[in-house]
C-alpha cells in the first residue's frame, strides 16, 4: 500500500515554548515550554534559560520523552539519538519484540520499551523501567519518575477513553511539561478508509475530532492548547463493496495536539 506525506508540519508556536531540532522526525516539530519552572530547571543546571545540551552531543537536549503506542520503534529510535530518555509503552508483545530487536543492535541505548497498559504514572513497570536508564546514565533521580515530553503517533485512535489517556499522560509530565500527539483526523465518513475492512475491529474511533480533543486537553488540566491539521498524508485504499468505493488514492489530514502542563 502506497502512502506519501503531502505537507510537512507548519509547527505549533505559542507564547512559552521552544522549538526541539527539527530533525527529530517528519511528523513533529516537537516542542518544550519556557515556562517560568522550565526555565529555573535550565537555569539551575546551565546559568541561562536556553534548553541544556550534552557536552558530548550539542544535538542533544536534556529531557526524558514518554511515548505511548511506541510499537516498534519507528519514532522511538528518530527521537532517542536527540534527547535523554524515552521510555516507550506498548500492549502488543510482537511490536515489543521488534522493538527490542532494533534495540539489540546499539552499543549503549538511551530507550527502552514495555509492554503495559499505562493507566497510573507510578505504576512499577514505568517506574522501574524510567529508574534502569537514569541508572545507566548514572543520574540521581528521586522518585517517582516524570517525563518533559509525552508523544504519540497513530495511538489515540485506537484508545477508548480520550479524557482518562489524556488525564495519565498529564500525571506523568513534570510541571510544564508538554504533549504532542499526532493522528489523522476524523473529517468525515470517509475517514473509515484510512484502515482496510479487516483491520478496523479494534479501533476506537475512525481518525480524531479537532472540537472533541481540544475540549478534553483543556478540562484535563492542559495549558496553551492547540489542536491543528499539521500534514496531509496520501495513501492508497482498498475498494469495498459500497457503490462508489474503489481502489484509489486519498487524501488524509493528521492533527498535531500540543498541551502543557501547568
């Protein structure tokens, strides 16, 4: 199946964030706040409130990344090179054993990934796996562990409940920490295509509404919120046996949700 990105992501700017190395992936001009408490963090580890890089790497920003429906790595493995940590959550045991395969194959790893149904920030197996790699990297963390940085991709449409992912990916941010969520937008009956007949048991909702996720970013707590078309994405799908449905490329638009935490 063919599939083509159209537009790169114009990029969300708002009045207290910055702008992660564009080069991070395709799909997101991440972003981290300049809040007032961001900016005593950077100032406390480097005398300015500019983001700290690593001696070793000036590519490399100091945040820990949580990413929800890490599936095999595809985004995982852009991000890692370029911050401090990503834990990466998955339900699926094979997409975790591909995961950790491409894993096997670097020296010294700044990632992970566990197959777990994130519901609570202090659960043991987040916990556990966020205290491995502040090990490794020999920091002094107290717990519990939280992140600077919560991303997914093509995730939300296949979790039930909006507002409770939403409510955990809150808890488990530092304060002023920042989601960005990717995933294609729901513009319609037609978004049903996005997904062939046999692999749309088991997803939740076909593609995310802009007014619905805006909604329950802002009750759940998230400041500086923006929900926004960010890329269009061609792929091929299949006929179906409804009069007008053929095999044909379409169009389909995906949305950038940026929050921070307040």
């Amino acid at each position: 199946m063919r599939a083509s990105l159209q537009k790169q992501p114009p990029g969300i700017q708002t009045k207290s964030m910055l702008n992660l190395p564009n080069k991070l992936s395709p799909l997101y001009s991440a972003t981290y706040p300049r809040s007032k408490m961001a900016r005593a963090e950077v100032r406390r580890h480097t005398g300015t409130n500019d983001l700290q890089r690593t001696a070793a790497d000036p590519c490399i920003i100091e945040i820990d990344v949580l990413e929800i429906g890490s599936g095999t790595g595809l985004l995982s493995f852009m991000l890692a090179p370029h911050v401090r940590s990503l834990v990466g959550v998955d339900t699926a045991s094979g997409m975790i054993s591909a995961f950790n395969t491409k894993l096997a194959s670097l020296t010294t790893p700044n990632l992970c990934a566990i197959n777990h149904c994130l519901t609570n920030p202090d659960s043991p197996e987040l916990q556990g796996a966020c205290a491995s790699l502040a090990t490794q990297r020999r920091q002094k963390v107290e717990p519990p562990y939280r992140v600077d940085l919560v991303v997914s991709h093509l995730t939300l449409h296949h979790i039930p409940s909006l507002a409770e992912i939403f409510a955990t990916m809150y808890a488990c941010l530092k304060p002023g920490g920042v989601v960005v969520l990717t995933d294609y937008e729901d513009f319609g009956p037609e978004a049903i295509r996005f997904h062939p007949e046999s692999k749309r048991p088991g997803v939740e909702r076909h593609g995310i509404k802009v007014d619905e996720a805006n909604k329950i970013l802002v009750q759940t707590g998230f400041d500086e919120v923006k929900v926004e078309r960010a890329f269009v994405l061609r792929k091929e799908v299949d006929a179906e046996d409804v009069e007008g449905r053929v095999q044909e490329d379409m169009d389909f638009p995906f949305l950038v949700c940026f929050g921070t935490k307040r």
